[in-house]
C-alpha cells in the first residue's frame, strides 16, 4: 500500500497502527488519509501534527530536515512504517514507557531509537536479525539513508 502511495507521489503523514486496517480475509488497507499531501519539494507546514510516537525526527526538529522545515516526506512515512512493524511484534507503540509524549520526542531527537525485544516481549513471536536491521534503517536519523517503499519491500520479500 505504502508502495502504490509513494508511486502516486502521495505522502501519508500519519501512518501508526490504527490506520491500518484489516478485515476478516486478511486484506489489508491504510486509512485516515486527513493529512496526505502530493509530494512536492516546495509543500512545508511551520508545525508539526500527527501521531508523535511513530513521528520522524526530522518531524520533531526541522533542522535535521534538508529544507530546514516540518516537511513530511516518503522517508518520514518510512519511519512510522517500521514503528508499525515493531507494534505489530509486541502489540504496544513504541517508548510505552515515556508515558508524556515530550518525553518521546527529547528520545527521539537524542537519537534513541527502539532497542531489540525480546521473546516475551513480543507474546514469542520473533523477529529476525535479518528482519530487525530491516527496520533499523528505516529508523535512519537522516531522511536520505532510509530505505525507499519499494526497496523495503524488496528487502521483506528477500527474509
């Protein structure tokens, strides 16, 4: 879904677990499409909005942004999309122990990025090394070093 979107130069901009939504044969769709943009590399906000515990630093502070703005991007839908990866593993959003999204975001702009779980953490199902650095660097501080939608979903179908 996040391929065919990024393809239509659309951006999500608030992708967590919530928009997504499956039905009983297990189809899955994205929804809550309230803040999608065109991509467009002239389109900023002075603010940012959205769900901050899937939120991209460059989201939290503009200057790690390459245009120095709250600009949403391909690369910021791909760091929410691992956060989602990692929900769906251990059915909590990320820094579940920061309860004051304040909190979350000094984490996030420090660079603290969520750290391997472990086996009951995720109920026994597992992730893999392989799949686990996956998801690592859709979590790149820099937007530019996260993968693309259609090279993540080369690198999910490789595992």
């Amino acid at each position: 879904g996040v391929c065919y979107l990024h393809h239509c130069q659309v951006v999500h901009r608030d992708l967590h677990a919530v928009n997504i939504l499956v039905d009983e044969d297990g189809h899955v769709a994205i929804a809550d499409f309230g803040l999608a943009d065109i991509l467009d590399d002239r389109t900023e906000s002075s603010s940012h909005s959205g769900s901050v515990r899937w939120m991209a630093p460059e989201l939290l502070n503009p200057g790690l942004s390459p245009c120095g703005c709250f600009q949403r991007t391909s690369a910021s839908d791909m760091y929410s999309l691992a956060c989602i990866f990692l929900e769906l593993f251990t059915l909590h959003a990320l820094f579940m122990e920061v309860s004051a999204e304040a909190g979350v975001v000094m984490w996030v702009l420090k660079g603290v990025r969520p750290s391997f779980p472990s086996l009951g953490d995720c109920g026994g199902r597992v992730i893999s090394a392989s799949l686990w650095h996956v998801m690592e660097s859709c979590w790149a501080r820099l937007p530019g070093m996260r993968p693309t939608a259609d090279t993540l979903r080369t690198r999910l179908l490789e595992l």
